[in-house]
C-alpha cells in the first residue's frame, strides 16, 4: 500500500501569534476543499474573519495558507 504524502504550508503575514493563526488555519481546513481550477480542488480562495483574511493556494506538492492582517492582499 502506498502512502499518499501531504504537504500544507501556513504563512503568518500578521503579528499574532501561531496559536491563533492555527485556529484560523483549522477553520478553513475543517471547511474542506471547496474550490476549484484546473489545479484541482483546494481549500476556499479567501475566508473572511473579524481581523484576518485567509488566502489559499495551491501547487504540485502542496497546499499554502497565506494569513494576512484585515486590508493585506497576497503580495
């Protein structure tokens, strides 16, 4: 049996701390992968919280969480 290995990535673009990160990290993951391109399925584009926006990208290898202040964009 061959084990499929997974990979996520979660880039904290904020000054708050991993643990609450995590938590917004856990909220989109728990949603699943609920959008798609021609990459495949992966987690939402953009979640909106009170304080943080939460971007998702995906590549190859990998799944990334790009965690921004309110008013932040990606770049």
């Amino acid at each position: 049996m061959e084990i499929e290995m997974k990979k996520l990535i979660i880039e904290n673009r904020t000054n708050l701390k991993m643990e609450k990160i995590l938590k917004y990290a856990y909220t989109v993951i728990k949603q699943g992968k609920i959008s798609e391109t021609y990459k495949g399925k992966q987690y939402c584009f953009v979640t909106t919280f009170q304080d943080v926006v939460v971007y998702a990208d995906k590549n190859k290898k990998s799944d990334r969480l790009i965690i921004c202040s309110e008013g932040r964009n990606m770049e």
